[in-house]
C-alpha cells in the first residue's frame, strides 16, 4: 500500500540510532525544518505576523548504569538533560539537544536560538520573540540579538544588586497587577468552599504563606555585565503574608525580574508574556508520557538524540497534519478542528486518527482501504487525506 517492497522492523530501532554522529543529528533537524518551511508556506499571510519561540531544559532520568553521557542531576537525578527549543505558534518543537544530567540548561542554546532565527527569516516571520527563564538570559548575546531586531523576554537572577535598585524605587513608582481569570464562568458561578487543607495548617500552628498582592515597576535602561547597551527591566514584587496559627507574622517579600527589549508592551503584559512560557511543561509531558521520547532506552548520548529527534518529529507529523487543514478564517468548524488538533495530546490523536481498524482490499491494479470504525474525527480524517493527495500531486 506504501509502494515499498519493505518497511524497517521496530526492533531495529537501536541498531538505526546508534548510526548516527552529532553532526548528522544537526543535519537530520536541519532536514526535517525544511519540510516544515512547505507546510509553513503554505499558511495564510496572519500565520506570518509573529514568531513566538520556548526554551527550556527537562530532566529524562534512567534506572540503566552503564549509558555513555549519563550523568547525575542537581536534584539527585541520574540520566540527561536535553535542550528543547519549540515554536509556541504551533507547539512544533524546533530543536532539540541532548546533553549530560549535569550540564546547565543554557548549554548550547545560543547556538539554536541562531538557527531558529535563521529558519524562521526564511521562512518570512515578520516579528520573532524568543522566551526562556533565567537561565538563559545569556547576556553576551543580547546585543548582537538586538542588533538583528529579534525580540527576548528573559528571567534574570535576583542578585543583590538587583534587589537593591527595586527596594530603592518610592511607593508611587509601583501599581498593582491584576491578573486575568484563568477561564470565564458560563454558568452560575458556584459558591466557595471551606479550605480544609488551610484550615488544618492553621489549627497545628504551621507556618502558613498567602500571597495578599503583587505589584510592578520598570527601569527602562539596566546594562547587564556582558552588555553594550541598555534593556528594559520589569520588577514584580509579591507581598506574602505570614502566618503562624493565629498569630500574624512579619510581611515576606519577594522580587521576580525580566530583562526584555520589547518597549511596546506595558510591564504587566510582558509579565503575562512570561508566564505564558510555562505552556511548554505541557510540550514536555507528551515527550515523556505521550510518546516516550524522553525514556532515553538506548545505551549512548547521541543514539538517544536521535530516538529523542524521532519522537519530536511524530509531534510534528500531528501538527503538520493540522496546518493542512483549511486556514481560511471563513470556515469557522474547520478552523475549531485545526485549534483542536494543534492542542490535542499524542495519545488523543493516536486514537483518533491512526489506530483506526481497517480491512485491505486487493483488486486488479487497485489498493482499497475500508475503515471498520467510525468517530468524531473521520471527516477530518478523509479530508487531510484529499488534501496530502493533492499536495503530493503537486
């Protein structure tokens, strides 16, 4: 049915990623962005407007004791600590890198924020940010990013020093953030309920912490070390209230900055811009869970890359899948199963789209696939079918 006299068998899976060096990992990743640059292109022109991009290390621990670059974690962990750049647009995964359990998590990123920023001017993104914590606010870079009119929104340590310029500010140079509800109430909202957890913590005499408020300010220009120039730094600053039992406690207070050189927005919404990163932990569970690419089953750094690199690519293939589908803002149901499909985890999509029993049929010259199930998704299905076909045909 493939038009293939033979498809490799699973089992050999170790024997194909045991093939690989690191520099042909980097070529394979190159390989797989310029398909993703056609189904790009294929996009309406709002796709383009901008280019959001994660980054992010996640732990993939491993019982084994004799795999080559294993290493033990800052947590105690043994196992690696891959690099995961991703596309928020889509939830595509760009790049990924594997390295030792113990290496920071801004090891080598630089080198991928490069190519992603090359892969997505190709690809005609009209305005690209990058995201990360404070790990990666790798300030020998951000003039040279500046420069080249990329967008960062970075966490930065809470050094002394930093500290000391957001407890210099006055009163007034503060306002309160307000933070949006995380979903809208359709129904009628329900009452709240008794707090049985605080409520123990309080009878025992724990030491309990609430956060009363937050508030924010800015400098406009702060030049970090490494730096030439100056960038934006947004404070918030938490109000914590203590409590021990009854008895009210000193205030705590604690200070979160964000070093950016996006002047456009205001200061709480280059917050919410930073909070909004936190989306990738969800990216990061589908690779451990969803397709178990984190599972790191084989037995050295680089064949592991590449059973991580397959791994991102069936993410990819399922949202390749949704970009098929029609983008025109004007079919409002087809535009709903794109959003869900995007959004859908790999286990969801596997049932819905690929574990479908099906009888083949042979006759003549002709190859006839019967499905034997039905399910929400089967016009979905036959429709992407029409669409791979056509676009093959061209």
């Amino acid at each position: 049915m493939l038009g293939t006299h033979s498809i490799p068998d699973p089992t050999t899976a170790g024997d194909f990623c045991r093939r690989y060096s690191a520099e042909q990992i980097d070529l394979l990743q190159d390989k797989i962005n310029e398909v993703r640059l056609g189904i790009w292109s294929k996009q309406s022109k709002s796709f383009f407007k901008e280019a959001v991009v994660d980054l992010d290390g996640t732990l993939a621990p491993t019982s084994g004791e004799c795999k080559q670059g294993m290493n033990i974690s800052y947590n105690g962990t043994w196992g690696y600590h891959p690099l995961v750049v991703s596309f928020a647009n889509t939830k595509e995964i760009l790049f990924v890198k594997n390295r030792s359990g113990n290496r920071p998590s801004y090891e080598g990123a630089h080198v991928y924020i490069d190519k992603s920023i090359r892969l997505l001017r190709k690809a005609g993104f009209k305005i690209i940010r990058f995201r990360g914590d404070t790990d990666f606010t790798q300030t020998e870079h951000l003039d040279r990013w500046d420069d080249d009119e990329v967008l960062f929104v970075f966490g930065i340590d809470a050094m002394p020093n930093l500290v000391d310029l957001a407890e210099s500010l006055e009163n007034t140079d503060w306002q309160r953030l307000v933070r949006p509800p995380k979903y809208e109430v359709k129904t009628v909202p329900l009452g709240k309920r008794e707090n049985v957890k605080e409520k123990i913590v309080e009878e025992r005499g724990y030491r309990n912490l609430v956060l009363e408020h937050e508030d924010v300010a800015e400098f406009e220009c702060y030049c970090p070390t490494k730096c030439k120039k100056g960038y934006r730094l947004v404070i918030l600053r938490k109000t914590i209230s203590v409590r021990k039992g009854q008895e009210l406690l000193l205030p705590e207070i604690c200070y979160f900055f964000y070093l950016t050189n996006d002047y456009a927005q205001s200061a709480s919404a280059i917050i919410f811009e930073s909070n909004e990163r936190c989306h990738q932990e969800n990216l990061f569970g589908q690779l451990k869970s969803g397709m178990n690419a984190l599972s790191m089953p084989l037995n050295t750094l680089e064949s592991n890359w590449v059973y991580l690199v397959a791994g991102c690519l069936a993410w990819s293939l399922k949202s390749w899948l949704a970009l098929c589908l029609e983008s025109d803002g004007r079919k409002r149901e087809e535009m709903k199963r794109r959003d869900r499909l995007l959004k859908m985890e790999f286990r969801s999509f596997l049932q819905a789209m690929i574990d479908i029993p099906a009888q083949i049929l042979r006759r003549g010259r002709q190859v006839v696939v019967r499905l034997l199930n039905v399910n929400d998704w089967t016009a979905t299905f036959f429709r992407l079918v029409d669409r791979v076909y056509c676009r093959r045909r061209e």
